[in-house]
C-alpha cells in the first residue's frame, strides 16, 4: 500500500498528542478531512479543540511520526483504513464513538461480512471450549464472520472453530486486539494471530507499539460489538470482560444470546445472568441463525454440534455401547466426584478410576482440579 498525501494526514491527526476520538470527530465536522484541519488557523482550531491540542496540530505533520506505519505498510497484507474510506466497517458507523481509522492485517472483504461476536472466558472449561469452537465453525460455514478478542480461552477457541470453515462460503474470522498489529498479545497466541493475518484478518485502532494496556481492552470491545449483528456468549463469570462486550452490545442495539451451564459452574454464572436480563438462550448455532433471518443466506449445521432433539437416553447409550462401557452414560456434562459416579454406576473407586483414564486417554472426558471429572463430548 502506498499511503498518499490524504492518507498520512488521517494518521497525524489519530496520533496527535491529548486528541481523543470525539475531539477528532469534532474537527472532521467542522473542517471536512484532516488535510483541512492541518491547514486551519489557529484561531479556528482553538475554536473547536483546545489551546494546547491546536497548537499540537499547529506543528503540522511530523514526518518521522509516520516512518514506523509507513515502513509497516509496506507489507501489501497490511492496510489502515479510514472513517472516509468504502473498505471501512459500515456497522461501526452506527455506534456511538467509531474509531477514525484502522490497522488492518489480513483480508479486508471481511470487514463488511454479515458477522457474530463470539467470546466468553479466559479460564474456560474444556465443555465450554468444545462449544465455542463448534459454534463457531457451524457460524462461519453459515457464511457469518466470527469476530472476538484473540484472548486465551473461548476467544481463541472462536477463532480456530472458525478458521476451520472449508468452502466458498465461509464466514472466516476477525480478531480484534488491544495493541498494536506490530505486537502479539498474549504471546501464546502467536500461531493464531499468523492463521487469522493469512486466512482471516486482525484489527486494531491502537497504533503500533501500543502495548497490552488494561484500559485498551474495553474498547476494543466495542469494536468487537460494533461490527456484529449480535453477540454469542459462550462461558463467563460474573466478573468476566465478556460481560462488558454483551452490554456494549445492548446499547448498540444488537442481539445478545447465550448459553446455559451447570448452576454450580463459576463459568456460567456471567451467562445465567445474562439470560435473566432478557439474553436469548441457545443450545445450537441453527438458534443463532434462525434468530438472526435474512442476515444470511444459507444456514449450515455442523456435524459435531450438540441438538437438543438428538440428545437423550438413545445418545447416551449409543455412547456406552462405543465404549462398551455403562459408565459413560453416567457422566453428565456437568463436572461430577468419584463418589457421586460410584453411587451411580454401582462401580468400586478402583474400576471407575481405570474407565475414567481410558475415557480421558480417548479424548471423551476431562479431568478437573478437585478430582472432578466432565464429558466433553
């Protein structure tokens, strides 16, 4: 990408010292472009900003400001995109406060792509990241785009549910960070950020160097809210930054669902909250996309995802069978004691213990701290 003349003011003006978004936004309505701001008077800047901020953008564009974006976008996978450009998200135009422009590493079609949020907690449960990429990749095969935060847990689960979509039609998946795109954070999650640059994209309106700061986070969630249709809760505690993403999503008018868990799960206490404040409850994504109408064209269940109509004894026995075990239909999908499965199943604690190992080394169920022990499938 070759920034021009108009391009390089967008970027002095987002990176002008004390100037926030709304002090931006004011100038815009008053000037018409940044080019027109920069070559105001001082006495008109100090009409809309002030003194100090005016005299900031007073010193005209600093070059050497601009040299580490300039140098980043040399890379053609890189972009910024502006508040004036076609490729800008049309959905954020409709909140409240839309960054002014974006940072943009990836594939830019998928800015203005029917899209869901999908996030949920860090410390999620195995149960709960099951879902979240199912869910996922049922919604990206549906052709929607999943959007969420590239945060540990359900984000990243989100994300790699939906960059396993295969077809035409797949949504794919933005990740939306609170840093610079010059930054992976959490570092953990440096192949996911290398997938969704090459498959999907990665978005931030932080510029770059910006480091993990705690306050970037909350707006990013709006960013998260703001180009999606709604907003999937998977899992979350009462505390969770989800939360914060789902009421955002309120106040932009958007639809919020979520899903159920165990009353005794710390991680479904944020969604069970939710659901009492007028969430939608979901147990597939077909809900999801039902919910939504004439948002998508087609609508694509995936073979893995959980529906209520199918699930039951049969399931659970068919399950026993292929395991030719009884003990599997015992185990339900909240976490449960070897005490309690032994009052279920008959079974001393020496048998359950071997089953439970053969069903963990099979993938079927997940060992919890406490001694407590979930199905996942």
């Amino acid at each position: 990408m070759v920034p021009d003349a108009s391009l390089k003011a967008w970027l002095a003006l987002s990176l002008t010292r004390g100037l926030g978004g709304e002090g931006a936004r004011r100038l815009l309505k008053e000037f018409g472009s940044p080019e027109a701001v920069f070559a105001a008077s001082a006495a008109s800047l100090r009409s809309v900003v002030k003194a100090e901020i005016a005299a900031e953008i007073g010193k005209g564009i600093a070059e050497d400001a601009l040299d580490p974006t300039l140098a980043w976008l040399e890379d053609g996978n890189n972009r910024v995109v502006t508040l004036a450009d076609s490729d800008y998200p049309q959905a954020l135009l409709n909140i409240p406060d839309p960054p002014l422009l974006l940072y943009v590493k990836g594939r830019l079609d998928l800015l203005n792509r029917s899209a869901l949020a999908v996030v949920g907690s860090r410390n999620a449960t195995p149960q709960g990241i099951h879902n979240a990429e199912a869910f996922a990749k049922a919604l990206s095969d549906a052709g929607l785009c999943v959007i969420s935060g590239m945060a540990h847990g359900i984000d990243a689960a989100a994300h790699r549910g939906a960059l396993r979509c295969q077809g035409n039609n797949c949504g794919s998946s933005i990740g939306v960070v609170g840093t610079g795109l010059d930054k992976v954070y959490p570092a953990a999650n440096r192949d996911l950020a290398h997938a969704l640059a090459s498959q999907g994209a990665l978005i931030s309106e932080f510029p770059l160097g910006t480091p993990p700061l705690a306050a970037n986070f909350p707006r990013r969630n709006r960013i998260i809210s703001g180009m999606s249709a709604g907003c999937l809760v998977v899992e979350a505690s009462l505390q969770s930054g989800s939360l914060i993403t789902a009421r955002l999503a309120l106040e932009q008018g958007r639809d919020v669902f979520a899903i159920p868990g165990s009353i005794h799960a710390p991680q479904s206490k944020g969604c069970h909250a939710l659901l009492k404040q007028g969430a939608k409850l979901v147990e597939t994504a077909q809900d999801i996309l039902e919910e939504l109408g004439g948002l998508i064209v087609a609508a694509a269940r995936h073979p893995d995802m959980p529906d209520p109509d199918t699930q039951g004894p049969a399931t659970q026995d068919t399950d026993a069978q292929d395991l030719n075990s009884a003990l599997f239909g015992h185990l339900g999908f909240d976490p449960v004691d070897l005490d309690t499965l032994g009052k279920r199943s008959g079974l001393t604690i020496a048998e359950l213990s071997a089953m439970l190992l053969t069903l963990e080394l099979e993938g079927r169920i997940s060992a919890l701290p406490g001694g407590l022990y979930q199905r996942i499938h």
